[in-house]
C-alpha cells in the first residue's frame, strides 16, 4: 500500500509540474501563465483524490506522505503551485550543510554559515545540522537558485536583519522561523564569490523581494519584524506565498512598491493556505498595480483590514475564511486605499465562496472583466469549508527523520 501511495504522489508531483522545465530567465506573459495553470489544474484534479494524505492541501499532499522525505529532500521543489510553481531553488545542486549559526564577517563568510551558502554561484539545496538560532550581522543578500529547507530541525532567523532577495531569481525558502527582524545595512556584503558591495539602511523585513523572479516561501513562521514579514517590490512576479503562520505584526504583507511604480503592473503573487493569527493588524495582503489571487487561507485576526490595495490592483479572493474582530467598526475585510470612492469602485476586486463570519464582510467593486480575472487565477480553490484542514499545520513544520512529515 505504501508503494501504492508513493508512486501516485510521484504522479501528481509530475503532472502539477509537467509544464515548469521552461527557461527561467524569461518571464512569461500574465495570460500564457494562466493558460498553463489551468491546463495543469485540469489534467490533476482527477488524480489529487487518490493521492491525498486527507489534508485536501495540494502543496502538502505532495509531498508530506514520504516517510522518507529526507532522502528525497528535493522533491519538495516539484510541489509548487500558483505563480510560484516554476521556483525550483536547488533542486538541479547539491545538499549543503550548514552547521555553524555564526554571521561573524559579512564580507568573508565562513564556510559552513548560511551566509557562505547563500552567496555561492552554483545551485545549493541548503540544510541544517542542528537546531540553531541564526542572530546575522547584515541582511542575507541571497544569490539564484538556492533552497533554504529547515525541515528537521529548528531554524530560527531572528534579532536582526533578515532575508533579501534582490534581483535574484528561483528561490525557496521553506520551514524556517522568522521573527524580530531589525534594519541593518550602511556596511559591505557579499552577494556572490566574486562581489561585495555597500548596502544601504535595509527595511527590516522578515523577507524582502526586490525585483526578484520565481520564488516561493513556504511553511514559515513569520512574526514581529520592524516593517513587513513578507514585501515584494520593484518589478518582483512569480510568487507564491503559501503554508505560512504569522502573527504579532502590524504591516504584514506588501506587494508593491508604490503607486507611481507602474513595473508592478505586471506582478503575480499567490498568497494561498496560510494561517493569519493572533496580533496582526493590516496588510494580509496590501496590494498595488498587479494580479493577486488570495486564495484558502484562514484569517482569525485582523485589527483594520484584512486585504488592501491602491493604484488598481486586481484581486480575486477564492475560498477564504474570514472571521471578523467583535469591534462593529472593523468587521470589513477590504480597503480601498488612497483613492476617492469614484476611482477605486472600477478596480477588479472579488470574493467567490469565502466564509465570513462574525460580521465579516467583502466590499467587491470593478466591473468584473473575465479576462482581468483570469490573470489573477493560478490554482484551483477548495471549498472554504475546507480551509480549517488545510490550513491547521501552516508554518514551520516539527519534522522527524524516518516518519511523515
């Protein structure tokens, strides 16, 4: 019966990702994205009954039946879904250990730290030896095609500047604890072998996207950083977010640089099954220009808003839970923002079957073009009855070597 069950999730891995191995230094047109979204959703959706572990959530059905996920490590990169399906981290590199939690030399990393990973050329699949708490000097300028997998032990980024993805492409970072990230910067990195650079003051995001291309984070736990858990700016696309638990933030999620950066036109983020906790406030996500689709997550706290946005963003909200705060005055899940009523009813937001409860409530407006829709869709959405289920294990997963993840 194991046998059984590996081969047909090997299956769905393959047919969910039979269309990534594309080149991925071109970025695709938002409508051909979507077509082979679709085209993948239709050829999986008769396979995902049989292969299913009962979570009903694709990502992890993929891959959290293995008891040997350990040997097989890389496969997590096949699993995938949304914009950010074609991030393949270091899938193609070899394992790189990292056993030293030090950030002593943000110019000469020692071999061994995270930062010394990170910053090398070659595609790495990094992992870690032991449980560490990571405190780094500098924000970790990452370099294309690495994977930062925590799985099997507690990995915790935190008490000082944090991650940074900047104009790099094909990233994965996976069950990591990310949490009291402070601004850094006015310093030399490095961001590769060959380059180090100054850098100036940084945000103090737990992860910062800048310009960055095909990258997924997943099975994070995000929480109280000085500005955003999770920005992407600057002409960043291909991204999902999905798996993660955040909590005790203000400004959670950006997407976005601003309202005259019109390059954010063309930005597609899918913010799917994560868990939005106790102690957030706005920003789940605040969107700007692009296509979102915010899809099967659970929102049980939110202070002013839910979901947000300015400059015309298109935003198609599918299967969410939302329960409302008891405050009369907070129990929309929407914000128009920084635009008069007469500009931002023409902007494409929509809710299709979400749950709201305790008042919660969705304003949609725009005129509802199909074709603005569609480039906002990238995954199938499960029904909101569902969400509970898939949901319940979001963030940094306790994974044991030898047993289901």
């Amino acid at each position: 019966m194991e046998t059984q069950l590996s081969m047909l999730v090997i299956l769905l891995a393959s047919v969910l990702t039979a269309t990534t191995f594309v080149s991925c230094s071109q970025l695709q047109d938002p409508d051909l994205v979507v077509q082979e979204v679709h085209r993948n959703i239709n050829a999986s959706r008769r396979q995902l009954a049989y292969s299913s572990c009962g979570s009903g959530n694709p990502i992890d059905d993929c891959w959290r039946c293995d008891p040997n996920w350990e040997q097989n490590r890389q496969r997590l990169a096949d699993c995938a879904i949304g914009f950010g399906k074609d991030a393949i981290g270091g899938r193609n590199g070899r394992i790189y250990v990292v056993s030293d939690s030090g950030d002593d030399d943000p110019v000469n990393p020692r071999p061994g730290t995270i930062r010394h990973a990170v910053i090398q050329d070659e595609p790495l699949w990094i992992i870690f030896k032991r449980d560490m708490v990571i405190q780094l000097k500098q924000e970790l300028v990452m370099n294309s095609f690495k994977t930062i997998d925590g799985r099997g032990a507690s990995v915790h980024i935190a008490n000082g500047p944090c991650i940074t993805i900047h104009h790099v492409t094909n990233i994965i970072i996976h069950g990591i604890n990310i949490h009291d990230c402070k601004q850094a910067g006015n310093g030399d990195i490095r961001d590769s072998p060959s380059h180090a650079g100054w850098w100036t003051q940084s945000d103090g995001d737990g992860v910062s996207i800048f310009g960055g291309k095909h990258i997924w984070v997943d099975h994070c736990s995000l929480s109280n950083c000085h500005d955003g858990l999770i920005d992407a700016i600057h002409g960043s696309t291909a991204i999902t977010i999905s798996n993660n638990f955040m909590t005790h933030h203000d400004k959670v999620m950006l997407l976005g640089h601003s309202d005259s950066f019109t390059e954010d036109k063309g930005m597609q983020v899918t913010v799917a099954f994560n868990h939005f906790g106790e102690g957030l406030v706005q920003r789940m996500p605040r969107c700007r220009h692009g296509y979102f689709h915010v899809v099967n997550n659970d929102y049980t706290h939110w202070e002013m808003y839910a979901i947000g946005g300015s400059a015309s963003p298109t935003i198609l909200s599918q299967g969410n839970r939302f329960l409302a705060p008891d405050r009369s005055f907070d129990k929309e899940v929407t914000k128009h923002e920084d635009a008069p009523e007469s500009e931002w009813k023409k902007w494409n937001w929509r809710s299709e079957g979400d749950l709201m409860l305790n008042g919660a409530f969705f304003r949609q407006s725009g005129a509802g073009a199909s074709s603005s829709y569609a480039r906002a869709s990238s995954l199938s959405g499960r029904p909101s009855s569902l969400v509970g289920a898939m949901t319940v294990t979001a963030g940094a997963l306790n994974c044991r070597r030898g047993s289901r993840c």
